[in-house]
C-alpha cells in the first residue's frame, strides 16, 4: 500500500470537490491510479483523456525527482505527490 498526496485543480477540483487529498492505494501503475480516481469521481478518466482537444496534465513529483508527467505504467510508489490541471 503507498501513502501518495493528490492535488486537483481546475476541472479536476470539480469533480472530486476538493483540491487536495492524502490518500492510501494499492494501485501499481499510474494506470490504475485513474481507474480508482474514475471509480471515486465519474468522470474523471473522460477528462483526463480528453480528446476534444483540451490537454489535461499530471504532474508527479517524488524526493529524487523534481518532476516528471507519468506515463501509463509508471509506479506508484509511498510518498509521490501528483498534481492533476
């Protein structure tokens, strides 16, 4: 189980009707991160993969790394913070 920080804004704060959360997921891969967020929050994953041309990011910070954009398979890992605009 990782302990990961969430911070939403803009439409994603909508959905989740609130701008942050500290959470504790089983989740392996950023992957299934969206699929737990899409479960909790409807919508969540149509807005992420938008494709009606509007480009939503995430933003994924941990100690050693200063930022990255995770990919699909990325790991979660105890400690990440993911930024979600």
């Amino acid at each position: 189980m990782a302990k990961i920080l969430l911070r939403y804004m803009g439409r994603f704060c909508e959905l989740a009707q609130k701008p942050l959360e500290e959470r504790e997921v089983t989740c392996k891969t950023f992957s299934e991160l969206i699929d737990l967020l899409e479960h909790d929050y409807p919508g969540y994953a149509a807005e992420f993969y938008n494709l009606i041309g509007e480009r939503h990011e995430c933003t994924l910070r941990r100690p050693e790394v200063a930022s990255i954009n995770p990919k699909a398979d990325e790991p979660v890992r105890d400690g990440d913070c993911y930024g979600f605009y």
